[in-house]
C-alpha cells in the first residue's frame, strides 16, 4: 500500500512532530508532503523520508517567517499530485487536511484542531493588531474558515486527539470523529522523589500559553519558579518577573527531563487541546497544577475524581485563568501534597505511552483500509 503522510510544516519537532514521527515508523517507506521544510529540524526518522514542499518553501524572504504567506496556504496544499497513493494520512492543524486526494483514497485525517485563528482562538489573535491590520486579517480569517470548513467534507475519516478536540471537530465541520491520543514517550522520563524546591514551566512563550499569568502570581510568592522555553514573550516575561523567577531560554530534550525529575510540580497555566507536556511530567512522578479547561481534563487526574483502575490523583485545578487562583490553588497543593504519589503520576502517564498510540493508530487505519477495500 503506497502511503502519503501530509502536514502543515516541518520547523521543529513538537508534539505534532511525534505524532508524525511514529507514523513514520509505521509506514517506512511513506512519502511526506508539506508546505515548508526547514532540513535538520526534525528528527531522523522524519528526514529520512521523501518529503515534498509547496510552492510557499521558495518564496522570498526568511523561510522561518513563512507564515506571513498564510493566506497563500490553502492553495499550496491543493497543488500536491497525491494520484498515484492509496492511503493519505494528513496531521492537521492549518491546512494539510486540504489536500486533494483522488476518489475511492482513504484520507484519514489526525486532526490537532480546527484553525486555532479561524475558529476558537479569534479574538484573541485579533486583539492585538491595529484597527486597519485587524481589518486586513478578519477578511483573510473570514476566507480562511470559508475554506476549512468545504476542505473538511473531503476527509473521509476524523481522529481527534482529545475529547475536547472531538467536540470542537464536530461545531466546526459537523463530523464526527473517534479519539487517540497523542503519544507520550514516557521511556525518555524515569520516575524521581527528587524535589529542589522550584514549581516548574516548560513552555513555547507565546501569548495563548499564559505564562504570564504564572510569573504574575509568583511576583507575591516566597517559591521559586522555573520556566524552561523560548518565544516572543521573552522578554516581556523577564520584564516583570521577580527575583524568585529564573529561565532557561534553550535546553535539550535530556535537560529538559532533569528539570522535571527535580521540581516540586509542573505549573500548567494555559487552555491547550491535549498538552504534552503534564503527562511528561507525570511520567517523571510529578504531580500538576494546571488551569481545569482543555484536554488536561482528559489527562490528569484531580484531586476527588473517581480514580481511575486504582490510580490516585495525579494533580490539581485551578479554575479561574487569573494569578490570584494560581496562588490560591498551590496553597491548596501544598496542603494536600502528601496525597500525590510517584507511582500514581507515573502509572497514568503509561496510559499514553508511545506503543499504545501507535497500536490504536494501526489498528484504526488497517480496519479503515479494510472497511474501504469492503465498499463500506
């Protein structure tokens, strides 16, 4: 079976990399297509693969600025000849599940979410333009969410990676979709007892994180508070930061796990659609304080939920997006700190292991092959 694996852009490896990554172990030989390639920026297993990119790799200027041409987008993914493939898997959280697929293909699309611009994050990328720039970018989102939603009518199957996503799948497209979540290497992270008194954040420092929320309410606190991560919030996090506040603009994946192993817990002030980066911390045997919306409901287990096959709370909630409810809830973490456990963190974290993705994901492609192939 000729396969072809489409996604938005290669420029780092995230968690939407490691998702592609174990497809691409999955499928040796598979092709990959999308728009913009940045070489040596993802992982061996990803570069080792035919990649193709869209007209948008050879346009002027920065190639790491390429999302200035994101009106251009929908058009790049079209223009992939996919003709001679008999299975697209496309990882979607722009465009790549846009592209065209010839009839009786199965595309299975492993959707991240709906275009965070075009649909629920709208507002918020819009406040921070000028009047006649938030202008200029409502008509190209307008256009945007016009094309996101006809591309989608041409899947022929939806994988949600959370719960959260599956609802958002369904406002948006009016599709329904099953869940597989993402994986969690969890071999790289071992479980530690080690606690050096520092709360910790591994982040991208971009505006919808709310890192900023964190290193407000630590402005008040006599904690220590690490952030481990980079973007253009940089600087306007240092700015107002305090002294117990610390950063580590660039560490690798080994550093990273340190970090974790040696933390008090793992602050998680943002709405994500899934995050990584708990159950990460949980596999170190790390307990999480996180804001009680998104996917983080689906991965960490707080405190008075119904345990899950004798697993105990993993974290705790805070339910207001505001510093005054982080510093209110670690207060509480603190009190109750005794009732997190290693083992506990570490066994819910197994739930999401890499080797279980990646049997759910076989499993649902050779039976949607198999159903395809039957006519069903």
């Amino acid at each position: 079976m000729k396969t072809a694996l489409v996604c938005d852009w290669l420029t780092g490896m995230r968690g939407g990399e490691r998702c592609l990554e174990a497809a691409c172990e999955l499928y040796q030989y598979a092709d990959i297509f999308t728009l913009v390639h940045v070489p040596g920026s993802v992982s061996e297993t990803i570069e080792s693969h035919k990649i193709y990119t869209s007209y948008i790799q050879q346009l002027p200027g920065n190639i790491q600025k390429f999302r200035r041409y994101l009106p251009l987008f929908p058009n790049a993914i079209q223009r992939f000849d996919l003709s001679s493939y008999d299975c697209v898997l496309s990882f979607s959280h722009c465009v790549a599940k846009g592209v065209k697929v010839p009839e009786g293909v199965p595309h299975i699309c492993y959707c991240y979410t709906p275009m965070r611009y075009a649909w629920h994050m709208r507002d918020e990328y819009l406040s921070r333009l000028s009047y006649l720039k938030k202008w200029t970018a409502e008509v190209t989102l307008d256009y945007l969410k016009k094309r996101d939603r006809k591309t989608s009518s041409a899947v022929t199957h939806f994988i949600a990676i959370s719960r959260y996503v599956q609802n958002r799948i369904k406002y948006a497209y009016n599709r329904d979709s099953v869940v597989i979540y993402p994986p969690v290497e969890c071999n790289r992270f071992t479980i530690s007892g080690d606690d050096d008194g520092y709360y910790l954040i591994v982040s991208a420092l971009v505006p919808y994180k709310r890192v900023d929320l964190a290193v407000l309410a630590f402005d008040g606190l006599n904690r220590k508070l690490l952030i481990v991560g980079n973007g253009p919030e940089l600087p306007r996090l240092k700015n107002i930061a305090s002294e117990n506040i610390s950063f580590v603009e660039d560490a690798d994946d080994y550093q990273v796990a340190e970090y974790m192993k040696k933390c008090t817990a793992l602050i998680f002030p943002g709405e994500e659609d899934f995050g990584i980066v708990p159950l990460e911390a949980q596999a170190c045997g790390k307990p999480v304080i996180a804001f009680g919306k998104g996917g983080v409901l689906e991965t960490v287990i707080g405190l008075g939920q119904a345990p899950r096959e004798a697993v105990g709370p993993t974290g705790i909630f805070f339910c207001e997006q505001n510093p005054a409810a982080i510093v209110e809830t670690i207060s509480l973490f603190e009190k109750k700190h005794y009732k997190f456990n290693t083992e506990s963190c570490r066994s819910n974290a197994l739930r999401f292991d890499r080797p279980v993705f990646m049997k759910a994901l076989q499993d649902y492609i050779d039976g949607t092959i198999v159903a395809s192939n039957n006519g069903c």
